[in-house]
C-alpha cells in the first residue's frame, strides 16, 4: 500500500472519528485523547497530520467542497446558490449536522458564515452593488436566513427538500409569499 493510501485512510478515520464524537457529545464535549481513541491512531500519529481537533473539523470542512457553489443558472436572479448548496447538504446530511448543527462548534459555524459572506458580496457587487458598510449588512442578513434554514433542517427541527428550503430562502430575503394565500 502507497503512503499517500496510509495517509488517506489515517486522516479519514481521524475525520469520521470527530464527526462521530461530535453527534455523541457535542464538539466542546470532545477531546483529542477520545479522537486518538475513536480512530485508533497513536497520538503522535494524530499530530503528524493535524494541529489540534479544530484542524481536523476545519479539514472535514475543505473536503465537504460545500461552500463553492456553481454559476447560477439564471444570470440576474441573486443567490442561486441556495438550491444546489441545499441539495449537496442532503448528500452530506450527517457530516453537516457534526459541523453545523446544535452539537457543532463554533467556530465551524463562524468560518462557514464567513465563506458564505464571501460569496454574496460577490454575487451583489457582480449585480451592481457598490462595496459599503451597507453591502456588508445584507451579506449578513442573507447569510444568517441561509444559516438558520439550513441549521433547522440538518439538526431536524424541520423536514423539507432541498427545492422547499431553496422557495424559503428566496421568500425570506425577496419578501415573496412562497405559500399562496388560502381560500
């Protein structure tokens, strides 16, 4: 077996260790020594590839590739993000919900609001928009609706497909009614 096949396999487990401890106890809860233990590594085999647990969350983070969304499929409509962003969290529901979700850390969730900023500022400036104060104030308004819609749903106060989470989204930053009125 290659050592890039060795290392593979050490990272994942220390990976899929972490996700699992977090869905157990919660990621303050977790320490080094119960990740060592859960993907049986040696310790010093831990510290040959990650820092410390929030490296190998940050790491979990950068594979899951779940905040480099495609190009909208609309030019002009904002944030077309959302529903394949939506549909790529059904397929990583579990690993979503360790990051994101109420047993998550912070700072995972912090670093992906960041990245998500990120990326409406750009899609308003690339609308029109001037960069300002202002710009930035509704980069977090957007963020925090996609966040909360998200956190919801992996965490399972909600059931929804990705299509009825995206119509939310887009009623919730448009003020559009996605229900229509009863009669």
């Amino acid at each position: 077996m290659s050592e890039d096949r060795r290392v593979r396999r050490t990272r994942r487990a220390v990976q899929e260790a972490v996700v699992a401890l977090i869905l157990e106890k919660g990621y303050d809860a977790v320490t080094v020594t119960d990740i060592i233990d859960r993907a049986d590594v040696g310790r010093s085999t831990f510290y040959a590839h990650f820092t410390d647990k929030q490296d190998v969350l940050f790491s979990n983070f950068e594979e899951l590739d779940f905040l480099r969304p495609e190009p909208a499929d609309r030019p002009g409509r904002l944030f077309e993000f959302s529903l394949p962003m939506f549909e790529h969290a059904l397929e990583h529901r579990r690993l979503l919900r360790a990051l994101l979700g109420r047993r998550g850390g912070g700072p995972m969730v912090a670093r992906a609001e960041h990245v998500l900023a990120s990326v409406v500022k750009d899609e308003l400036v690339a609308a029109g928009r001037a960069p300002s104060a202002t710009l930035d104030m509704l980069a977090i308004c957007v963020v925090g609706a996609f966040m909360a819609l998200l956190r919801a749903w992996i965490d399972g106060d909600i059931t929804a497909t990705p299509a009825d989470l995206d119509a939310a989204f887009h009623a919730a930053i448009t003020l559009d009614d996605p229900v229509p009125p009863a009669r």
